[in-house]
C-alpha cells in the first residue's frame, strides 16, 4: 500500500494540461503515492446541474490531500443558459465548486506565497518573498446575498439608521451581499500566520483590513489580530488599510513578509503579490484545514488555451511543492523548488509569458531532468 493517498481533480479547460504536466514531476519525483481522479468543472454543470458531483466530495473524504488543476466558472444566467435542457426549470443555481469545496471540508486557510526566483524575466524586483494567508470560508464570500431583496430581510435590516435610506426603494432594485466575519474565523487565521511566522522565522505579520469604513467587522479582524500577536511578542504586527496596502506592496514590496485579510481582500492582495513574482504563472495555493489540503495554482481555465499546452505550469508545480510539505515530505518539496529554480534561472525552457516557446510538457520535462 502506497503511503500517501492523492485525489486528482484535472478539472477543465488548462486544468487538464497542467495537470498532466505535473504528473510528469511527480512521477519523475517518485513520490509513494496512489493517485485518484475525480470529477468537478463546467462539464459536470451542463450535464448534471453540478459542478461539484456528490462522488467527488465523497472521494475527498476518503483521501490525503488533492491536486487540483483549473475549472471555468460564468455568471448566473450564463451557467443558467448552458444548463442541459432536461434540467432547465428545475431551481437548479450554479455556485462556484471551489468555493463549496472550501466551505463543504472548513479550508479555511488560503496560503499563498509569492516568491520571485532569480532569472524570471517577470520578476518586478529580486528578492521578494511574501507569503499571504486569506481567510478563505467566509468574510465577503460567504455566499449570503440577495436579489432581489426579501422585504423580511429588509425589514430585519431597517432597525439600522443607515437602511432607513433604501426603505422605499423597490426590492426588485436591490442586491444584497453580505460580510460575514466571526470570532472564530478571524481567530484562526491569524493565529495561522502567526504560527507561520514562528515556525519559518518571518520579520512580521501585517493585518489588512478596512476598519476605518467596515468598522464592525473590521474591527472584530483588528482587535482580534492585536490580541493574538501578543502571544507572539518576537514578532511584529504592522497594520494597514487593503487600499494603502496595494500601494504600498507595489511601492515597497520588501517591506512586508506574512500578511494576513479576510476573503475578498486577501483574494486582492495575493494576486497583486502574483504578479510582483511573474503573474499567475507562478501563483500557486493552497487550502488547507486542520485535517485536509487543496493545492491549486491560481489561474482560472482558460478555455481558450486548453489541450494546446500552452500555459505555464510552473505555478502547479509549485502547488505540488506546498502539497508535500504539508503531507510530511520536506525532502522531496526541496528537491522539486530546487529543480523549479533551476529550470527558471537557466532560461532554456519557457512558456509564452516568460517570452518563450515551450509547451507546458517541454518546461515540465526541463524539471524532470534536474531532479
């Protein structure tokens, strides 16, 4: 029996090709793994009305940890549209599968480094090394909104001064979404980065809010975060407002080493901090609970591209790399970034966004044959 058990989800559009690619390297590494494939993506909408099959959460379960490749993801009435007729009329609403995944197994710490390896021509400046923890359950995408509005819901709101201005306005004319942040998520978050911080040495944790404007919640975040970081007197907690922060990241990047937001704001901030490191070609993440891990690289799908080979998949591999530290494989993660830095400083094999012309194959074979 093979020690570590992985589901695989190619998903859709690059996904796939990325996927492969990265089953070249980890095959190459010879990790003692078995591999499961699984199904989630725009197909299994249009054929089943779900986008996230029941199977694969099942699958999920009976798992490690999951490498998960790219999916295509529309608005409401587009996805509505691509509905498989015989489904259509039945009250069926898409919502982002990895979303769902996150919520459905409490990932909710969203890690994403952003490191610039020497020799990337699209590194804004050497050196940097961020690394960004979003809270990745709740906050902004929560996934409690309304339109239109339900008059009870208005109703329950109208006992704040500030709804008293939208009480006559039609409910047909009103969308809702809502920030919903709890002590608990805001405490495990933080606490993460902290630990983070502790265990790899980091300079300082800086917070990334609104709570100037978004004062209730916020706030929760700061108090929070300013209770927390005096259990961790050796390392700084800086603060900073997720408007200033993006100035300042592009400004100063060095400056900053663990940050820490909820939902929609670190969604900001780490890919701003992408493309300081070369864009999303370089952007991996992982998702990660107390029991289970999802690592991804970040692009979307790109259904343009899918089946050419064409996108980088340097940022899955490194989603690999996250994926055996976090399954208790220090050496083989070391020897795949070395193998990925390597690859990236000799310049020999690159993808179309780094000016070159390999497939994602031919950069993903360049890795095996350092390893």
């Amino acid at each position: 029996m093979a020690k570590h058990k992985i589901a695989v989800l190619p998903g859709d559009g690059v996904g796939r090709d990325v996927i492969e690619a990265t089953m070249l390297v980890l095959n190459k590494l010879a990790v003692d793994a078995d591999y499961v494939y699984g199904n989630i993506g725009w197909e299994f909408w249009c054929k089943e009305g779900n986008a996230l099959p029941d199977r694969t959460i099942k699958m999920l379960k009976e798992t490690d940890c999951c490498l998960f490749g790219a999916i295509t993801s529309k608005p409401k009435e587009d996805a509505a549209a691509e509905l498989d007729p015989s489904l259509r009329g039945k009250g069926l609403s898409y919502f982002s599968p990895i979303v769902r995944l996150r919520q459905e197994l409490d990932l909710y710490t969203n890690l994403r480094p952003c490191k610039a390896y020497p020799g990337n021509p699209l590194n804004y400046r050497e050196n940097i090394d961020l690394v960004i923890f979003r809270e990745n359950t709740e906050g902004m995408y929560a996934g409690v909104e309304f339109h239109p509005l339900p008059q009870t819901v208005r109703d329950a709101l109208l006992i704040h001064p500030k709804m008293k201005a939208f009480k006559d306005t039609p409910l047909t004319d009103i969308a809702l979404s809502t920030r919903i942040m709890t002590k608990k998520g805001c405490t495990r978050i933080v606490r993460a980065a902290f630990e983070y911080a502790r265990k790899n040495k980091r300079r300082s944790v800086t917070i990334v809010e609104k709570p100037n404007v978004l004062r209730e919640t916020g706030g929760l975040m700061l108090g929070i975060a300013r209770a927390i970081a005096k259990e961790y007197p050796e390392i700084p907690l800086k603060e900073a407002n997720v408007d200033a922060m993006c100035m300042w990241l592009v400004k100063n990047p060095h400056d900053y080493d663990v940050l820490v937001a909820e939902n929609l704001f670190g969604d900001i901030i780490s890919d701003l901090g992408a493309q300081l490191v070369g864009g999303l070609g370089f952007a991996s993440a992982g998702n990660i609970s107390d029991t289970y891990g999802v690592f991804e690289p970040t692009h979307g799908s790109a259904p343009k591209y899918a089946g050419m080979y064409k996108v980088n998949p340097l940022a899955t591999f490194l989603a690999a790399k996250m994926m055996l530290e976090w399954l208790g494989e220090p050496e083989k993660a070391q020897r795949l970034e070395e193998a990925i830095a390597a690859v990236i400083k000799e310049g020999k094999a690159r993808t179309y966004d780094m000016g070159g012309t390999s497939t994602s194959l031919d950069v993903a074979r360049a890795v095996a044959e350092k390893l």
